[in-house]
C-alpha cells in the first residue's frame, strides 16, 4: 500500500518532543507486523518543519532495524498545499491518506483526498459543521471510499468493558454521565500556538468522550448548552477559551439522559500527565467511575518530576523474544487497524457498508460533528440552548 500523511506535527512524529509521537511509529509497526506498507509520503506546510521527522525517522530506522521507505512534500521552500503536490506526482496514486492536521483545514483537505480516490482516515474532531460532514460522506460513498475518524478511545479496554457492561443493563437505564477533560497549557500556547484561536477546547479535545459516548450507548443527542470563559489565555495574547462547560440531552429509545462535559486547556505545566481525564455513568442499578489517567503507575524521577504514566495509550514495549522493542497500545490499534481495513477492501474481502456501526466511520462522526456545531451555535446566541433534530440524524444515520 502507498499511503499519503498530511502534516508533521507533535502526534505524527512528536516535534517538539524528546518523542516519536504516534502516526509515524505506527507506520513502522504496522509494516513489521503485517508487510502492507510499500511506500509512506508526508507533507507538511514547509521544506523546515520536515527536519525534525527525518530525524525521528533516521531513529526510528534503528529502533525497528528497518527503513521505510519514505517521502516528503514540499521539497524545498513553503506550499500550504503540499499534498496537492504529493497527489499530482504520484502515477498510480496513493492507497489511503490520514489527515493530521488543525480543525479548521479537515474539510478543505479531506474533500480533496476524497475526490482523488483515496481512502481516508482523519484526526478528531470529523469537521465542525453538519452539511460539511454531509458533504464529505456523500463524496465517500459516491467514489466508493472508506471514511473513519481516529476516535481511539474506542479501542481503550478501560472503555469496552464499560461498553459491554452498559449495553448488558449492568447499571439499568443511563441518568447521567459526568466527564472532567484537560490538558497542560504548553498546549494552545506552544505546540498549537498557530492555531488554538481557530478552535476551542471542547471541539479540539471534549468532542472525544462526545463520540464514546454515543459509542458506548448508541444514543444521540437532542439539545445542546455551552459556556466559556476567557481569563488565562486571553491576557496571553491567545484569543481562544480556557474552559468549557457544555451539557448535552441525549435520547436512547425511551430514555433520555444527560452528560456535562467540563474541559480546559490551562492546567499546570508541571502536572503530572499530558492529559487529565475521567468519566463516571450512573444509572438506575448502579454506577460505573474510570480515571483514565490514574492508569495505577507512577514514576517519580529527577528528571521529570512526578509522572502519572498511561501504559495503555501507545508506547514502546520490549517484545516476547526480549531482542526488540515494539509500538503497542489503543492508538496503535485505530491506525493499524485502518490499515488493514483498507486492504481488506482493496482484495474484496471486506464491505464499507460492514464498517458502519463497528469502526469510527465517518457516518457515525455526524453525531459528534452535530454536537460540535451546536455548542458554537450556544456560545454565539448567549449560552442557550440549541435543539438537535435526533430524528432526522438517526434516519440519516440509517438511511444515507
């Protein structure tokens, strides 16, 4: 398979980091455990921010004792359309593309990957508007192309068991959920400091326990509320919220229930995890609690400080034969997973359709992209409340 990755940033090879990030090791890892992978072409805004990944890169090589064989756009100089390039040059096109890139450029790219002919996988959040999202779904299905959304908590164990235990009536009927997300403000004020004003903390990070959600209930949501405040990154110079408060109605046949989502981004440098992040579900027999990032490690080092350590997300881990190291964990998962979807589908062995309902496909990140459209709407008419016609989704849903 040839595939096309558009961008270069901290989660594709971990600029900025003494990391690799996770696209680009995933890459690696899915080649060694599956041989599906002939060629691998990245595109970034500019020749200059590529110096970093072919670092990584060159380490990479040793680490895996393979080179893979790679690619980059723009070759020299700056093209904020560098995939454009990649596209046009290569004769028998590209296989697959994953997008990883800011918010507000997923619709203009991901349409363009799309009428290239190329099957797509693309970071959360989906798109901010609805008839985008339609846009680019009808696109998918017209040119027969397979649309997913890296919704990786999906493959979280922590959140399967509590999606087998909800759907076998463990808890009984859902009355609330109640979601606490965060992260450092090194965040939109360093790593995404380009951009953080083009998006908000709930549609960046919260949109991904809207998804679990709607995942581990099959539920879909009805109205929206939203608040904002703007105190730490404003005085920063970064106009963009520190903190959202957003609560979402949500119908489940009869039932109807609640989830308040309270995310920021201006938590401490100095805590002692990239991300802050818990769910609780209660129901009308019981409730279930999951701190997803009390993963039940610590390391405390001089280096570092204090550091509450995820094993699960996806690191390096030394193999069975004990000569090698390899990339595990629920992130890995969702693009290696993509992957080999693909190909099942390039050799026949496997429907689009059978996707839906089983993957995070893009028809499924309606929902979401719903919600993310109505919160906006509820910060820019006085934090009221926006109605969701759960109706027309579900028969959209079910019927596109």
């Amino acid at each position: 398979m040839k595939i096309l990755v558009i961008g270069a940033g901290m989660y594709v090879c971990g600029r900025g980091t003494d990391g690799y990030g996770t696209v680009l090791p995933a890459l690696y890892q899915t080649q060694k455990d599956y041989h599906l992978i002939d060629h691998v072409s990245v595109c970034a805004t500019s020749r200059k921010s590529l110096d970093g990944l072919l670092l990584k890169k060159n380490e990479l090589d040793k680490k895996f004792d393979m080179d893979l064989s790679l690619d980059y756009w723009p070759r020299e100089g700056k093209n904020s359309e560098s995939y454009l390039e990649a596209i046009s040059n290569l004769k028998d096109g590209y296989d697959c593309g994953i997008i990883v890139v800011p918010d507000h450029q997923h619709y203009e790219i991901a349409e363009a990957v799309l009428k290239a002919g190329i099957h797509l996988l693309i970071v959360k959040p989906f798109v901010t508007e609805v008839n985008h999202a339609i846009d680019l779904i009808e696109l998918a299905e017209k040119n027969n192309l397979y649309g997913s959304v890296e919704f990786h908590k999906r493959y979280d164990y922590a959140n399967i068991k509590l999606r087998d235990e909800l759907r076998n009536d463990l808890i009984g009927d859902p009355l609330y959920f109640h979601v606490e997300y965060s992260q450092r403000k090194s965040i939109p004020e360093i790593f995404f400091s380009q951009w953080s004003e083009k998006t908000n903390v709930f549609q960046y990070l919260g949109v991904h326990y809207v998804d679990l959600i709607h995942f581990l209930t099959g539920a879909l949501p009805t109205r929206v509320i939203a608040i904002g405040q703007k105190k730490w990154l404003i005085k920063n110079e970064i106009d963009t919220y520190d903190s959202m408060e957003v609560v979402i109605e949500w119908v489940l046949k009869e039932n109807n229930f609640i989830s308040t989502h309270l995310t920021n981004w201006i938590d401490p440098n100095t805590t002692s995890a990239m991300s802050d992040q818990k769910i609780k579900v209660v129901g009308t027999k019981g409730r279930i609690e999951s701190d997803q990032k009390n993963r039940g490690i610590q390391i405390v080092t001089d280096q570092r400080g204090i550091e509450d350590f995820n094993p699960y997300f996806s690191q390096f881990y030394r193999a069975d034969d004990g000569d090698h190291e390899v990339f595990r964990g629920y992130s890995y998962k969702g693009f290696s997973g993509f992957i080999r979807d693909v190909q099942s589908i390039i050799n026949g062995d496997l429907k689009i359709k059978e996707l839906d309902g089983f993957r995070p496909t893009i028809r499924s990140a309606l929902v979401s992209t719903s919600v993310i459209e109505a919160v906006n709407k509820s910060l820019n008419s006085d934090n009221s409340w926006i109605e969701i016609d759960s109706f027309q989704l579900n028969k959209y849903l079910n019927n596109l």
